[in-house]
C-alpha cells in the first residue's frame, strides 16, 4: 500500500481534512497521533509536525520509518519577506533553506555541514502538481470576483522558502533576514519553521517532498495579529481544496 502524507504544524492548518477522512484510524508514536485512512481515493496519512525544526524532523522521520510514506507535503502558513509576495497569496515551494544554519567559519553560513549545500530543492514533479492545483483553485476562487476585487486578487508564487527557529515578527528583522539571505546567494519569498527540516530529511531517505504555504503576514510588526482566525478562515480552506486536487490527481497505487 503506498501512503502520502500530509503534514501541518498545528491543529489550525490541517482544519477540515480530518474531517473528510474516511475509516479513520490513530496511532500514537513518538509522542504524536498520527491518522490513517482515505482521502479522496488515495491512502493518507495526516500528522502535525509541531513548531520548529527538530519536532517537524522527529515527525517526518517517523512517518518514513514507521509509515513507510512515499511522498510527504506540507501545507501551512509562512510569512511573506519577497516585495509582492502578500498576505493571502500562496507559495509553492521550490525549494528550502535554513536561515538560521551558521557553521562559519568551518562552513560558509548557511551551508549544511556535510552536505556541501545550503538549499534541498523540492521534488520537482510533486511541487509542479501543487502549483498547478493551487492555480487552479486560486483561479477558481476568484472566477466570481468583480473587477475591482480582482486588482487585489491572491497571487501564486514558486520559489524558495527559509526556515528557522524563530517567528519572524518585526519589520526590521524581517529586513535583516532578507540581507543575510541575498548575501549567501538566496531569494526567498517566505520564512517559516519546520520545512528545511522535513525536506533535509526527505533528502536523507530519498523521499519526496513539497509544501505549499498561505502567506498569512509579512513578518513585520503585524505578524502576530489575527493568525489564528486567519489560518481557520483561510490557510485551512486552501489546504483542504488544494490536497484534495492533488490527491485526484495523483496515480492510484
């Protein structure tokens, strides 16, 4: 039996697809529930990850040890640090870096000890399914809207996505953190906290991987305002719609 995972870092992010799975069944491992069954035709697993790198590894490794899951996809919030890259425009990601990874001198910042990089790119046709679902359900949600709605429409973006072990939420910050970024030689459209992890992982088990962040602030001074209604009202409703396009489309197996 082949699973595909879905993960999200909090109960909020994954709101409505427990709902919608079908014969569901929980395990408890490594501290976590984990739940088994079936979402639109394909055999799933969904897990939090928790916050912050080591938890989303510590998950991600148990649903390749344990699960034995053959992809992985990450579906949550970011906030958005590239000009243009808005709250409620959703990110593709291409790939992930670790802000936070500084092994300088013995490594050049940014670089993962070891490895000889500092960026773990997505899988390429996974992340290419998750842009074209999340295209057209954008495209679709937006299909009723009046001309005036639609200068503020939601965007889609792809490209690369930091993570770090600190929320991002002032605007000088925010500033400094796109500086170091562009001097190591990275453009980074969002910042968040579990995905260079799971994707080092993945990369470590030969596992694909994708995610897809709902950009619910800019990582300024505003960020900590109304997340929480935010990710129910919104991230959650594109999760939900965005996995279950790529569920369908998605080989049977």
């Amino acid at each position: 039996m082949t699973r595909i995972a879905i993960l999200s870092a909090l109960a909020e992010e994954q709101h409505g697809l427990l709902a919608l799975l079908r014969q569901p069944q929980k395990i408890h491992r490594a501290g976590r529930d984990f739940w088994l069954g079936e979402l639109h035709g394909q055999h799933v697993v969904l897990a939090l990850s928790r916050i912050g790198k080591v938890a989303a590894a510590t998950t991600a490794t148990a649903l390749i040890e344990r699960f034995h899951v053959a992809r992985i996809v990450f579906t949550g919030v970011a906030g958005g640090l590239a000009p243009g890259v808005n709250v409620g425009d959703v990110v593709v990601a291409s790939g992930f870096v670790q802000h936070d990874m500084a092994a300088s001198p013995i490594f050049p910042r940014s670089e993962l000890p070891l490895y000889g990089r500092s960026l773990i790119a997505c899988d390429e046709a996974l992340s290419a399914l998750l842009f074209e679902a999340t295209c057209n359900h954008v495209a679709k949600a937006q299909a009723g809207f009046d001309a005036q709605e639609r200068v503020m429409a939601h965007r889609v973006h792809r490209g690369l996505i930091a993570s770090g072990d600190r929320f991002v939420s002032a605007a000088t910050e925010s500033t400094a953190l796109c500086h170091a970024l562009q001097a190591a030689g990275h453009e980074a459209l969002a910042v968040e906290m579990e995905g260079a992890a799971v994707a080092q992982v993945c990369l470590d088990y030969g596992v694909p991987f994708g995610a897809v962040r709902t950009i619910s602030d800019r990582a300024d001074d505003q960020a900590h305002g109304d997340w929480s209604n935010f990710v129910r009202e919104v991230a959650s409703r594109y999760a939900c719609a965005i996995m279950e396009r790529v569920l369908r489309l998605l080989p049977k197996k």
